[in-house]
C-alpha cells in the first residue's frame, strides 16, 4: 500500500471544478471524462444487449464465463454514470471471477426520478430469472447509488416474492436519503469528491418531492433486512457517505445477515474504480472476487444438496 499512490489519487480529485451547482448535462459529461481515465483490463468482451426493457453492457471473459452471473448496477447518483463509465468495475470483476456480468443502463433522474431505477432494476432481475438462471448464480453488485440499488432491489424482489440471489457486493453504497449519518459533517473537507450540497442536488432530482424516510429510500436506517443473502460492503473512510455502509452492516447484523464490513483507510469514494493505479483498489476486489465466488459456491452446494433424494419439481415447460 503506497501513500504516494494515495495521494495522487486524492490530488487529482481536488482539480478545480466549475462552482455552484452544475446542469445535468454538464455534471453528466464531466463524469464521462473522469471514468475514461480508469484502466479496463485485458482478456474481457463486451457485447450491447437489453435486459429486461432496458439496454445493458455484458462482459465476459475472452474465453467465456464461468457457471456464475453478476447483475451490475452503475454508480452515478441515480443521475449520470453508464455501463461504459463503470467498465473498470465490471471488468476487474469479471477478469477476477471469470462469470459473465450484465451492465445494467437504467433510467435516470430528473427524467426518470424514484422508483424508475427500481423498477428497471428489478425487471432485469427477473429477466435472469425468466432465462431460467438459478438465483443461486446470480450475484448483485454495484457502486455508490448502484450500490445502493443491490440493497433496495433486493428488497423490491423479496416484497415480490421472488427468490433472492446468492449474494449482494456493494462498494460505497448510497443508503440514506435521510442524510443524517454523521460521516456527512465529519467527513467534509476529507472527501476529495463530494459535498453535502452536491449530494442533495442529485439526491433532489432522484427523490422529486418523495419523501425520503421509507425503506426503498432509505435503507441504511429504515430497512428490514431479514432472509438477505450474504453482503460485502466496501467503503473508504475518506467519504462523507461512509456511514450509509457503517449502519446498514449494523442492520444487516442484527437482522441475523451474514455481512462483511470492509472499510480500507485513506481512500475516497469507490476507491475499486482506481484499479491498476492504487494497490488498495486492486486488492479490496481481490477479495470481492474470493467473496462473489465462494457465495456463488457455497449456494449451488447448498441448492444441490437441498435436492437431492427429492423428486424434481416440474417447471411448466417441455423438456
């Protein structure tokens, strides 16, 4: 681990930026230019598809996925952000797993405010389903808000009665519209990247009058999270949305969840997006890559062992 890799990361977030806020248009080219500099590995493809009604980026490995599918949701602030800004993410993920990844292009603010992404979220979701993948090998992943679409989909899906997938990996969820965790003031001036004004411009276009105390919002300190699958949260302790993270594996705790707290020292906000350039953003997916593939193991070992000496239920289809 390097401070001098630290530090140039963190410098060159501080770049000047134009003050006050900033159009949608302008914030939404702004990020394109800053996630073109993050390096995408080697030895991937990637092909353009729908999923569910929406488009979406798949990434596999060049010579094919293993038995595993991670449902990607990009970060962005439920405004800005593509498949393509978070190529870096999905495809460290998939070069480290060797499972195939779907990018999810889901609708935006202010166009598309709360609960469009949700709801294309969870449509996706079900498409995998419908193509009849086993929830046991699907794997929620996402950064920032996609992050916290791992946990607020997972929520959708289970009040939907459908199964829920094998495990959720969320690097530096947003989790609280109620904007209250403490890390939003103790943080400020310490994360390179956002201020409180920044995140409740966004957060204004997402939420759009809604009120933001309610779970699907919220979830870091309104949600039930009983019957979720294995988490792993990510997070830097140089961002003021740390406490998203703290209080939902909190929750997640004491709702009998099995969760990881991963928090790494000296690193802002979706530190994983530096790959390749910060020794700590290639090991903290180092060890979501172990995680996503020991869950993705341990659930088909379970779902197997579940079936055995039983009849097989029928399906509906022909066979």
């Amino acid at each position: 681990m390097s401070k001098e890799q630290r530090a140039k990361v963190d410098a060159m977030l501080r770049q000047p930026r134009p003050e006050g806020p900033r159009s949608v248009e302008a914030i939404r080219a702004g990020f394109r230019e800053l996630m073109a500099r993050m390096i995408v590995p080697d030895g991937i493809r990637t092909t353009r598809t729908t999923l569910g009604d929406r488009p979406a980026l798949y990434v596999e490995p060049d010579n094919g996925p293993r038995a595993g599918t991670i449902l990607y949701f990009h970060g962005g602030g439920w405004v800005f952000g593509s498949p393509e800004t978070a190529l870096s993410l999905t495809g460290h993920l998939v070069a480290k797993t060797g499972f195939g990844a779907y990018s999810l292009d889901y609708r935006f603010a202010p166009e598309h405010p709360f609960p469009a992404a949700i709801e294309d979220t969870l449509s996706a979701y079900r498409a995998l389903l419908d193509s009849d993948k086993d929830p046991s090998t699907i794997v929620f992943a996402g950064d920032s808000a996609g992050g916290g679409l791992t946990v607020t989909t997972c929520l959708a899906a289970r009040d939907a009665g459908l199964p829920l997938p094998a495990a959720i990996v969320a690097f530096s969820p947003g989790l609280d519209a109620t904007r209250t965790g403490e890390s939003m003031d103790t943080k400020t001036g310490i994360d390179p990247i956002f201020t409180r004004e920044a995140v409740e411009h966004t957060g204004a276009m997402y939420l759009a009058g809604a009120d933001p105390h309610q779970p699907l919002l919220s979830p870091a300190v309104l949600a039930d999270l009983t019957s979720f699958p294995p988490m792993l949260i990510q997070a830097g302790t140089n961002e003021i949305l740390l406490d998203d993270s703290t209080r939902l594996a909190a929750r997640a705790r004491a709702a009998g969840v099995d969760v990881i707290l991963d928090i790494t020292a000296d690193v802002p906000h979706v530190f994983q997006s530096f790959a390749g350039v910060l020794d700590e953003a290639d090991e903290a997916l180092d060890r979501a890559a172990l995680f996503l593939g020991q869950r993705i193991r341990a659930a088909g070992a379970a779902h197997t062992s579940a079936g055995q000496g039983r009849p097989r239920p029928h399906s509906g289809r022909d066979l």
